[in-house]
C-alpha cells in the first residue's frame, strides 16, 4: 500500500510556505470556533456534520473533475514543452490532489462526528469537532488555490499556443539515440 501512496506523497511534498496560507487560517478559525461551541452548545456543532459531509462530497467531486480536466489536456506535445521549460506537470494537479486528501480526512472526521451523541461529554465533543472543524472548513478553503492553479495551467496551455509542438530538448534527443 505505502508503494502505491508514494507518488501521490511525493506530488504533495508542499513547502511550509505552501501550506501556510489563508485556506489553512480558515480552518484553524473553524477549529477554535468548533472548541468553543462544544462546551457552550455542543448540540449545535454536532448538528453541523450532516450538512458539511455533503459540501465536502461536492468538493471532492469537483477536484476530481478539475484534476480530471488538467490531465486530458496534458498530451505528449504539452509535456514535453513542459520539460522544455522545467516545469514539473504534477506541480499544476497538487494543490486539487492536497485538497482531495484533506477531503478524505474530512470525510472521515466528520462520519466519527456524527456518530456521537449530543450527551457525550463536552471534552469529547470538543476532541471530535475540533480537529473534523479544522480539515473540513480547509478543505472547503482549500478549492480557491487550486482553482487559482487551473486558471494558471489555462493559461500556460494558451502560452504554449506559440511553441511547436516538435520541440526538442536535450533529454529528449539523448532518448531517441541509438544505444
């Protein structure tokens, strides 16, 4: 299994700066929100799970699509104009593959969270919705960047309108050599 994860892990190796943005500071507002309404009216942040498992569906839906629409238009031409460049074609589908993994974590969370009863104990409540609050309001922040990357992919695709499609680089002339 972890084999099978390593390429998704190694497309998602964000720098700090990477994840340190706003998506991630509306989830850590979501968190404290969700931390202090357990203890103030916990029945209220338990009544939030059913509603936002059907937001993060949608936005795991959408990020598959958008991943979806990003790798039909990466062809043989696009990629190696891509190399060309230096540019790394995975870097376009990792903020939608970010999002898609906090999503599932969402999913998750938010399953446990709605599994518990509105007269479990405060602190447990608290411990449940904290953490599910955080990744499910990032998650849904999260859809912005990637967004803001498919209209950057768009308009790499429109840059990439100019180049041929013949392009040869040294890595791929030292390929098409004899051996």
């Amino acid at each position: 299994m972890a084999d099978i994860n390593r390429h998704l892990w190694a497309a998602l190796d964000f720098k700090l700066s990477e994840l340190l943005r706003v998506d991630l500071g509306v989830g850590v507002v979501f968190g404290a929100t969700a931390l202090t309404l357990s203890f103030i009216y916990p029945d209220a942040v338990l009544r939030a799970a059913p509603g936002a498992i059907g937001v993060v569906g949608v936005i795991v839906g959408a990020v598959i699509a958008g991943i979806s629409f990003q790798a039909a238009f990466m062809d043989q031409a696009f990629l190696r104009k891509l190399r060309a460049i230096g540019s790394e074609p995975v870097y376009y589908l990792a903020p939608f593959l970010f999002t898609a993994v906090l999503g599932v974590l969402s999913m998750l969370s938010l399953i446990v969270m709605s599994a518990v009863s509105a007269k479990a104990p405060e602190a447990l409540i608290a411990l449940i919705s904290t953490p599910t609050a955080l990744v499910t309001a990032w998650t849904i922040a999260s859809l912005v960047p990637g967004l803001a990357t498919l209209v950057q992919f768009v308009g790499l695709k429109m840059d990439a309108l100019d180049i041929p499609d013949d392009i040869v680089t040294p890595e791929t002339d030292r390929r098409s050599m004899p051996r």
